[in-house]
C-alpha cells in the first residue's frame, strides 16, 4: 500500500511539473529569465522611457510620487539656503527696511510650501520673489521648468501605460483546450479565439509556432527548436471579420509536424503548441498581440467544439459564451497516416482502366442436339 502512495505521489509531481514546463502561459505571459547578462543594468537608463512604461502599477506610483516629493523637497532647501544667506530669517533679526529675496519665508517648513506653490503654479501670492537677489530669481526660472519637465514626463509615462494595447489584449480569449477532429474531409487541429468587445481588430492576422527540442543529423540538440504552423479560416487568415468567435484550424497534411502522431501517442509528445494573434485596435490605431499556449494534455483528439452562435427570433445573432470552450465527441480517425491510407485506397477502387485495343466479338449460340 505504500509503495502504492508513493508511486502516486511519484507520477503527480512529474505531472505537475510537466504541465507547469511551458514558455508561455495561457494568458500569455513567457515564462523565462536571462542569466549572466554581461550587459550592466544601468543600460535600461539608456532607454529610460521604455524602463518606465514596463514597470508595475506599484512601482511605477512610488517613482511618480517620489518625484514630485522628491523636487519639491530638494527646492525647498535651496529656497532656505537662499534665504538663510541673504540672512531674511527670523532668527538673523532683519531691520524694518531689509528687503527679502522671498517675502515671508521664516523657516524650512515655509519654504518647502514655496516650493510647492510654485512648481505647481498654484501662486496663492502670499510668498513672491522680490527683485532684490538675480539667485531668487534664476533658482525661480530652473524651477519652473525643471516643474514642466518632470509633470510632461511623469503624467505622459502614466497616460501611455494605461493606452497601452496589452489591455486591449485582454479582451481576446482563446479556448482552453485544442482539439483533433475531421473538417471538409480532412484532419484538422482546431482553435476557437473570441474578442469580447464589439470594437474591430484591424488587419488581423493568426499564426503558431511548435516549439520542441530536436536533435539535428549532427548529433547538436536544440531545445525550444520553432516550427511554424499556419493557420486558416474559412473566410482566410488575414483581414479577419473579428465580431464573433472564429475557429482556427491548421490542416494535418504530410507536411504538418502533427502528420506523425496518433492519438495513443501525442500524450508521449513532448511540445508547446504557441498561437499568435496580431492586429491594430480599431479606436487607438495600436498594434496588439495575443498569445497562448497549447501542451498536449491540452489537445483533445476526437472532439470538436460545441456550437457557440445562434439566431433569436427578434433576428439578433446571440453568442452563448458558456459553449466557448465546451468540446463533443466525434468519429475520428486515430492518426493522419491512416485517412490518408483510407482516401488513396477508396480512390483507387473507383479508378477503372480502358484497352483500347481490346475486341468485343459475339459468340452465336448453336441449339445442336445429338440423340
């Protein structure tokens, strides 16, 4: 009973781990990392935009607030050096007729609200620079567009990352499962993929790559080695009607990878089905891409996908998305090679030869009886 457990035990964890061996995850996202980059990380500064817009929410907020914290604090003590060496603090006992740099500033906490008023231009007029220090005057004007430079790039990185096309993506869902089924009397792998708003993608386009490891006539072996796999519509592949749920499907011909594999044996494969969906959001004229992935407890051999569109009788077309990725059964052939077999024999016995050299003479019958 033990050795029972632990060989159950055993055969779950490779399960788990196997299932959890893949590039790209369904919603998306590629599961890798870079090791010994010799490339310094300060050259993501280089490129300090890009670094911004693919930061998270959370950090992305604490470099917002802490650089507006940040400027209006470091002001903030030069307004109070500046008003410390002109010697207009209270602690320095000013004369009746001494003219401040900054009228009333009588400490760090007053000169941090000047800071403030002024790179946010708020100008409540109580505090004002006076036309007594060209040093006010020029940390006034290094301020304020220091204060525009920092609220264009701060509030312009905030606005790109939430036009961003990744979230239009998420409004293109693929179905959980891919099945192996018969359509148009041919052996097909079919994907259904719906976009659940009623905007358009333009210019749509579908696509897949079969990544495994192969070993070459070399002897090299190549992990995550790319096939592509090409997909179709019946409408075609490029310009898709993207209104209602499309099912993809990539024919299994001698050239396909899936040619070779049957349905007693594609649980043994070893490969990430990767689909690919590109196209340009109808309101920002922004290019998205959609992606998920396909292992082979994921391929269902045999079943095809329950209908999803329907007509009520108001004659509206109503997409039952409970269906989406709801799959029957089907009569289908185990393997490609043997539909294959089976049309080439079929052909064969309806294909009739001709001699043209061939005489049909008549043979006259004789009624001779002998007694």
């Amino acid at each position: 009973m033990f050795n029972y457990l632990r060989k159950r035990f055993a055969s779950h964890i490779r399960e788990r781990s196997r299932r959890r061996a893949r590039l790209v995850s369904k919603d998306g996202r590629c599961n890798i990392e870079f090791g010994n980059v010799e490339q310094s990380r300060f050259v993501f500064l280089i490129d300090i935009w890009t670094t911004i817009l693919d930061l998270r929410w959370r950090y992305k907020m604490t470099i917002f607030i802490s650089a507006f914290l940040g400027s209006w604090f470091l002001f903030g003590l030069l307004w109070y050096v500046v008003a410390y060496i002109h010697k207009d603090l209270p602690e320095f006992n000013p004369s009746i007729n001494h003219t401040p740099c900054v009228d009333n500033i009588n400490g760090l906490t007053s000169a941090f609200l000047f800071s403030l008023e002024t790179q946010v231009t708020i100008g409540y007029g109580f505090r004002c620079v006076t036309e007594q220090c060209a040093t006010a005057i020029f940390l006034l004007i290094f301020q304020s567009i220091l204060g525009v430079i920092i609220n264009s790039f701060m509030c312009g990185a905030i606005l790109a990352k939430i036009s961003r096309s990744k979230n239009r993506a998420k409004t293109i869902t693929f179905s959980k499962n891919a099945v192996i089924s018969k359509r148009g009397g041919k052996l097909c792998l079919l994907i259904r993929v719906a976009n659940l708003r009623k905007s358009l993608l333009i210019g749509s386009h579908i696509y897949g790559k079969l990544l495994k490891t192969t070993i070459t006539p070399e002897g090299e072996t190549i992990i995550l080695d790319q096939v592509n796999i090409e997909f179709v519509v019946d409408a075609g592949n490029e310009n898709l009607f993207f209104i209602s749920p499309l099912t993809i499907y990539h024919i299994i011909d001698k050239n396909s990878p899936f040619f070779h594999m049957a349905a007693e044996t594609i649980l043994q494969q070893d490969f990430e089905l990767v689909v690919f969906l590109d196209g340009t959001v109808e309101a920002t004229s922004a290019t998205c891409q959609v992606r998920t992935s396909y292992i082979p407890e994921e391929v269902l051999w045999g079943y095809r996908f329950a209908p999803i569109v329907s007509k009520t009788k108001e004659g509206k077309y109503r997409v039952d998305f409970q269906n989406f990725s709801k799959t029957v059964a089907v009569e289908t052939p185990h393997c490609a090679f043997c539909l294959y077999n089976e049309k080439e024999a079929k052909a064969k016995e309806k294909k009739g030869y001709d001699n043209p050299g061939f005489v049909l003479s008549e043979v006259s019958e004789t009624s001779d009886t002998k007694m």
